[in-house]
C-alpha cells in the first residue's frame, strides 16, 4: 500500500507518502498554508518518494480539530485528490493520532524486554487525556482509558474548567500554547513524552478504515 497523509490541523503539521513499513518521504508544515501553496507541497513529497500520482492507493487526512481555514483547505485537497484517482480516503481525528503516538512510544520503551501478552495488553491500554489549544482561554480535551468518563469525545471546553476536572497525576498529551503549558505546570502536570509521527505512521495508517465517502472536516465548535 502506497498512502500519502497530509496532517495540517496540527500546530506542527505534515505530508508523508507512506509505505508498507516506512515512512517513505515527508515534510514538515509549520506555518499557515493556503491552496496555491499546498499542492505543489503534496506533488514535491510524492515526487520525493519516487512515486507518481498514480502510485497512490489510499489518502489518509487530519480532520480537526485545528484552524478553520487549514481544516478546510486540507480536506477539500484530499477529497478531490480522492475523486480525480478513484482511491479510497479516511478521515483521523487528531486525538486518535496522539494516543497512539503515546501508547507507541511506551511500547517502544520496553521493547527490549521480554513482556507477556496480558503486559502488553496492559500497556495498550494506557489512560491518557488528550488537550489541544485553540485559543488562550479555550482548549479540547478528551480522556482516555479511566479518564474516558471525563470527556469520551474531544470536547471544547474553557481553560479553567479544565485545569478543575484533570486530576493532578494524569498523564497529559497534546498540543498546547505557551500559556496552557504554564497553567498546568502549575498542577505540577505536563506533556507526555511521544514517539515521532513518522516512526507510528505505517502501523497506524494500515489500522484505519478507508472508503469513497467524501471526508468532513472536524471543527468541534458547532460550525
């Protein structure tokens, strides 16, 4: 399978053509990119990779939360990419991509030792919550695992409602401005450790459910 991922909800976004197992070409976008600017990014990468238009079998995009205008600048591209090469597409919403990154890089930490099934059942089934910074007096937040219950689905929500809900110990991943950070340093909480997108890629794009209906963006604020 040859998957091209185009990630640009993230503050710190990125193409990658994908392989079986290795993340064959990337790029970085760490800025604001409009139409005029993206496609020709998308062609370079896949270019980079040594693949042709017609090499793509599947489309994999980031739908939110994220910036309105990137959102919907990032999906319109995959959707006509998806429509002009009859390839499958699927949306990732991108509180899924970072528990995975999390869960990864645990894995990762004791992959030279000898772990059971049941251990390895345990690890996967890591509790995280998830935060996402939008703007200074608002965030998403999203539990995982034991913190499932404090929000099963990525909510908006105002910062100090937040700071109140998130209990001291819990493991914190995500995306956050300056000023989140701070504020939860403050509880003595900060952003978890997480192995590298690129690295999680194959496994985590291989894992998704592709099809032909047309990808929504994800804005998460009632738009």
């Amino acid at each position: 399978m040859r998957t091209l991922f185009l990630d640009i909800a993230s503050h710190q976004g990125l193409i990658a053509a994908v392989g079986i197992d290795a993340d064959i070409a990337s790029k970085q976008i760490n800025h604001r990119i409009n139409d005029s600017e993206l496609v020709p990014a998308i062609e370079g990468v896949v270019k980079k990779a040594g693949w042709t238009w017609e090499d793509l079998t599947r489309l994999a995009c980031v739908c939110g939360p994220g910036g309105f205008t990137s959102l919907r600048v990032g999906v319109s591209a995959v959707n006509a990419l998806a429509w002009g090469l009859k390839i499958p597409a699927c949306a990732i919403h991108l509180s899924d991509l970072y528990t995975e990154r999390a869960v990864s890089c645990q894995l990762s930490a004791v992959s030279e030792k000898t772990v059971s099934f049941s251990e390895s059942l345990e690890l996967k089934a890591n509790s995280f919550i998830w935060l996402h910074s939008t703007k200074k007096t608002a965030l998403f937040l999203r539990g995982f695992g034991t913190y499932q219950n404090l929000a099963p689905e990525a909510q908006l929500m105002n910062l100090e409602d937040a700071l109140r809900i998130i209990p001291s110990d819990a493991p914190v991943i995500g995306e956050l401005i300056p000023e989140h950070e701070e504020a939860l340093g403050k509880r003595g909480l900060s952003l978890q450790k997480l192995r590298p997108v690129e690295e999680i890629l194959p496994q985590f794009l291989a894992a998704q459910n592709y099809s032909e209906e047309t990808i929504q963006p994800w804005y998460g604020r009632g738009i």
